[in-house]
C-alpha cells in the first residue's frame, strides 16, 4: 500500500541521485579522478532533473493562474501522461476550466437572450459612464432619433439640443415630456432617468418613449368628448328657444292679419312688425346654431374606415380634378409627383380625399395674396416604407406663435373660418393610425405631410 503510493519517478530519481553521489565518494577516495568528475557530472544532471521534477506542479499552477488572470479557460490539461502526484492538480484545473467555460456560456447566453428583448422593444435606451461615453445603446434609440450611431453622449448637443438640455436636467424618478424635430416629422418622447454604480463606476440609463400618438389620441378624444357635452348642452338649449319663436311668429302674423283686416293706427302696426322682425332673427340664428351643434357632433362621431388598395397616383389626380376650376379661376398652379408611380396603400378613399381637399383649399387661401401661387401634391415612401403624402405651397405661410395650435378643433386664423378641417384631418389621420406633420416658414410658405405607419405600405 505504502508503496503504491510512492511516486516511482521521484523514488527512482533519488535513488540514482545517491547511486551518483557515493560512486563519486569511492573514486575520489581510490584517486581515480576521471571516474570522479564523470560521477559529479551525472550528479548535477541528477540534480536539474530532480528539481525540474519538483517543481513541475508549482509550474503548472503558475500557468493556471497566468490563464485565470488573463481569463483563458480554454486550455485542457493532459493528465494520464502526468505524474501521479500532479494527477489531481491537473484534473482539478480541467474541472475548474470546464465550469468556467459553461458559466461563461450560461452568461453569453443570458445576454443574447437580453439583446434579443431589448432589440424588441420600441422604447430607445442608451446607457453612458460619468464622462459620457456611451456604454450601450439599442436600436429603437438610433431609430427614433435617426442617429446611426453614438459614441459619447454630448454629441446631441449639437445634433439635438431640446434633447440634450432634457437629459441634462433629467431627475430620476421624474419623466419628462420633449418635444422635438427628427428628420421631417415632429415627435414627443418621454425622457426617464435612472443611475446605478457597475464595479464602483457611476451610470446613467436614460429611456426614450415615443408617446406622440398617445397624446394626439388622448386630447382627440378629450375634444370629442368636450363636444358631445357642449353639443348636447347646446341642442338642449337651442331648441326649446327655436320652438318658442317659432309659435310667437305665427302669434304675430296673425295679429299682423288681424290689424290689417280692422285698418287699426300705424303704431300697431309698425310695432308688430318689429316684433316680427326680431323673432324671425331669433329663430334664424337658433336653428343655425342647431345645425353647428349638428355638424360638430357628426365630426366628434366619425365611422371607423373602410379600407381598399388605394393607388395614391389616382387619389392625388381626383383630388385635383375636382378643385382644378376652382384653382384655375384663382390663377393657381398645381403640380402633382408621385415615386414610384405605383406607390399604393390601404385606407378609406373617400375620408382621404376630403383630408386632401381641405388642404389642398387651405393651400389656396394661403397663396391668394402670393405672385406665382404654386401648390405641389406629392407622394413617396421613406427609408422605413411608410407612405408620405405632401400638400405644399408657397404661400404667406403660418405664424410661429400659433403654429401649435392648428390642430385644436374651433381655432382658425381666418375671419370666416370654421377651425374644423385641420382637426377632422388629424382625426381621420388617426384613424388610419397615421399623423399629420405641418413644417412652415412665415412668408414662405407650407407644407402638410400625411404619414401612414409601415404596415399600411405595400
């Protein structure tokens, strides 16, 4: 048992080791100094070969450690050709080898898994150290703000200053509300913040949502159901009062028959008359507003679309066929461009079609006053495959002050306005999960986009 044990290499290399050792004594004490110097020689062969021996474990564990630093575990250790003391050492280093490569599998394959997810999401996220150098950043946030990439996070400064001055004084635990121009649209993100420390290093975690089409359909709805109240609100009131005057206006032209039937004085008269006169007003106005009251619960209540494959070559061409008298009498030119000529897309015609044309006669107020009045109906599809339509003129153009304020059902510019096209257009867009963009320059002109998602391209 005990021998077994032994190392055979190490009892042999000790063995020879004395063997050599005594050999020399005895040559040296007979004079026979060749045979001495051959048996020192031997023995300090002996000696190299016993301390290489001894110390090939102490080398193994130095090129383990050496491997463990520099986080190489792909080495495999050979243990059968080993000796037996260094057998367990090594087989040992090859467990711990094993278990660090299926841990370092295990955590490469929880990060793909964690890749994958954050690709999905539709909320940009970028993350960047202390000094702004951008850690990680996924593709919702390139997407959105159109960037092809970002190395360092005051690189917005320049390319989105709204957006960067947010980030700036984001608070964690407070989102906040931006509003900004990527590429030719106008967005809403909501900006949250949040920072941790990574092995002592401080983060910042910033998270991007567009909510534009969240907020368009919360006020949407907020207006349509402000007019249903005041619609309601005012029929209620309206039509008792339109009743009313109608029952006093036959009173009066019956006393007006009577009186003329007994000749009676001129004061009567001329009295009833103005009473006649008023109520006639009154009944005239209450019933204008009954049908305004009307109309505007018609625009709070429209029907869900019906689609159909549209070619958008068609819908621009019909569009301005059916205002070209119009527009020729004021002396306007309208140029029409779609690319490719093919360009289609499913939405409900007809709702398109009174968007266009509210435009389109929008347009044509605004270049009443401009030499040259030019619109352009234009069409095409972006680097997503959305579908783009455009209305543009070059006319007097919007104010900046009340630019944001188009939309907003009731408010119009115009002294014989109604305030309802452009909001009717953003409903219908939004029907069709679309949006409509405004870019104007005051005194230069116009130019209204329709955007449809992605998935209404074709």
């Amino acid at each position: 048992m005990i021998f077994n044990r032994l190392d055979t290499g190490l009892l042999g290399r000790l063995v020879l080791l004395l063997a050599a050792l005594g050999g020399g004594g005895y040559a040296a004490l007979h004079q026979a100094y060749g045979l001495a110097l051959g048996a020192l020689g031997l023995l300090l062969v002996l000696v190299v070969s016993l301390t290489r021996y001894l110390t090939r474990g102490q080398q193994a564990l130095a090129d383990f450690a050496l491997a463990v630093r520099y986080r190489d575990f792909s080495r495999q250790y050979p243990v059968p050709p080993a000796p037996a003391s260094l057998r367990h050492l090594l087989a040992a280093f090859n467990q711990v080898n094993a278990t660090f490569r299926e841990l370092r599998a295990e955590r490469e394959g929880q990060f793909q898994y964690l890749q994958t997810i954050l690709t999905l999401l539709d909320t940009g996220i970028v993350s960047y150290d202390a000094a702004g150098t951008v850690a990680w950043v996924n593709e919702a946030f390139r997407h959105t703000l159109q960037l092809p990439y970002l190395k360092n996070i005051h690189a917005l400064q320049s390319r989105q200053p709204v957006l960067y001055e947010a980030i700036r004084r984001a608070v964690p635990g407070q989102p906040a509300v931006v509003k900004l121009t990527v590429g030719q649209q106008t967005v809403q993100l909501l900006v949250s913040a949040t920072r941790f420390k990574l092995r002592g290093e401080a983060f910042t975690l910033l998270a991007f949502k567009n909510v534009s089409q969240a907020l368009a359909d919360t006020e949407t709805a907020a207006w349509q159901q402000l007019l249903r109240v005041m619609t309601h609100e005012i029929m209620n009131s309206v039509a008792p009062i339109a009743s009313l005057a109608d029952s006093l206006g036959r009173h009066v032209q019956a006393a007006q028959s009577s009186q003329a039937a007994q000749s009676s004085g001129s004061v009567a008269a001329e009295l009833l008359d103005d009473v006649g006169t008023g109520i006639r007003i009154i009944q005239q106005r209450s019933e204008g507003l009954l049908r305004f009251a009307q109309v505007y619960r018609d625009f709070s209540t429209l029907a869900p679309p019906q689609r159909t494959t549209l070619y958008v070559q068609a819908l621009l061409e019909a569009t301005r066929q059916l205002l070209a008298k119009q527009l020729a009498a004021q002396g306007i030119e309208v140029t029409l461009s779609v690319r490719p000529a093919h360009l289609t897309l499913p939405a409900d015609g007809h709702l398109l079609e009174q968007v266009l044309i509210n435009l389109v006669l929008n347009a044509a107020q605004a270049v009443a006053q401009t030499p040259n009045p030019r619109i352009s109906l234009l069409a095409w599809p972006d680097e997503q495959e959305r579908v783009v339509i455009e209305v543009k003129d070059n006319g007097s153009g919007i104010p900046a002050d009340v630019l944001d304020s188009i939309f907003i059902p009731f408010f119009t510019t115009r002294p014989h306005g109604s305030g309802i096209g452009l909001s009717l257009a953003k409903q219908i867009m939004q029907l069709h999960q679309g949006s409509i963009q405004v870019h104007s320059v005051e005194g230069a002109g116009s130019a209204f986009q329709l955007w449809f998602p992605h998935s209404a391209a074709f």
